[in-house]
C-alpha cells in the first residue's frame, strides 16, 4: 500500500504533531553545509521521530547548474553528508543527492555520471548507499548505470524530455502542494515505506 510524504526546506520541529495527525509517514528534510537554513538539525530529527514519522534525507548544496557536478565536488558532498549522518544517529541506509534541474542526456553522461561514480565509491563501504532526486531522465540513466540504489523523481513540469520512468522509489506528486502550519509542503508518494531509506 502507497504512503504520503512531505518535503521542505523549512524547519517543522514546532507542527511535527499536526503533520501526522493528517496521516503523513515521513518528512523528507536537508542535509546541507553548515549555516544553510535548509539543514536539519539534531532537534528537529529527534522531534520528527518522536512524532512518530520517519525520516528521509537528500543532501543539497545548491546543485541546481551542471557546474556543481564533478568528482572534487562530490568527495567533499560524501564527506559532509557522512558526518552529518552519523551526528544525527542515521543508521546506514540511503541518503538521497540532489539533481536540481532539468540536465540533458549529455550532461548526465558527462561530469553528473562522473559525480555519482564518485559519491558511490565514497560511501561503498560506510553501510550507506546513494540515491538520487533528479528528473524521470536523471533517475532512469542513473539507475541503469548502476550508481544510485534509490530514485526520487521531481515533479517539476516539463522536465526529463519526455522520458518515461515508471520504477522510482518517491515521486513528488504533480501540481500538489500542502500547508501546514504555515509551510508550504511538496506532497510526495512511495509504494513501501520501508523501501526508500526512511528511518
């Protein structure tokens, strides 16, 4: 049976509550360098599981251009969402790595592909694994090269040149957006929520 999700770039230690009494799982929240207000802290990962949600993470620094995608890049973003992971008592599993705009086919085989080879073999032996928030085209030609173990697909408009990817794990739902307690959610779908790193 499918689940419901919210993500956001916002704190929601203080509406934890209200978001479960709607029937939502789990929050999708950032790691992210330190001083970015988007990042989860301690506290509030403490305050989501205490709720009775789970948690899932996907790790962004403003990778939004193709020229935040390269191996020197991505050494330093499996180091930093390592750390954070362990600070945060994360068990191993998945941390999501952000592809935040709509990348051509040649892009993603050129430096995104080098990107994701890079994070793969930085945390290949560390219990945990990659996954990847991208368009329908990110995720599918990532998954089919091996170098993510999980796809959250955006739901952003017009993205992914058309291509079809039926087998992602979260998809953001299309033109859905939530309010609670004053935050402006995305709303997202899994098939199993034991299946996309929730924790």
């Amino acid at each position: 049976m499918s689940v419901k999700g919210l993500d956001t770039n916002l704190n929601v230690t203080k509406i934890v509550n209200q978001i479960k009494a709607k029937g939502y799982e789990f929050v999708i929240r950032y790691y992210s360098l330190k001083g970015n207000s988007k990042r989860m802290s301690e506290a509030e990962s403490e305050a989501i599981a205490n709720a009775g949600l789970k948690r899932v993470v996907v790790y962004q620094n403003k990778h939004n251009d193709y020229s935040k995608f390269n191996a020197s890049t991505a050494e330093k973003d499996a180091k930093d969402a390592l750390k954070q992971a362990k600070d945060l008592k994360q068990p191993p599993g998945i941390i999501y790595f952000a592809v935040d705009f709509d990348a051509k086919a040649s892009q993603i085989e050129g430096n995104i592909k080098e990107h994701f080879k890079t994070l793969r073999d930085c945390l290949k032996s560390t219990g945990y694994s990659v996954g990847v928030y991208g368009s329908t085209l990110v995720c599918k030609k990532l998954k089919e090269a091996g170098l993510v173990s999980k796809t959250w697909v955006a739901k952003a408009t017009g993205w992914g040149f058309n291509t079809s990817f039926k087998d992602c794990d979260i998809k953001q739902t299309p033109r859905t957006y939530v309010v609670i307690g004053g935050i402006t959610f995305d709303e997202n779908t899994a098939a199993d929520i034991n299946n996309i790193g929730a924790w």
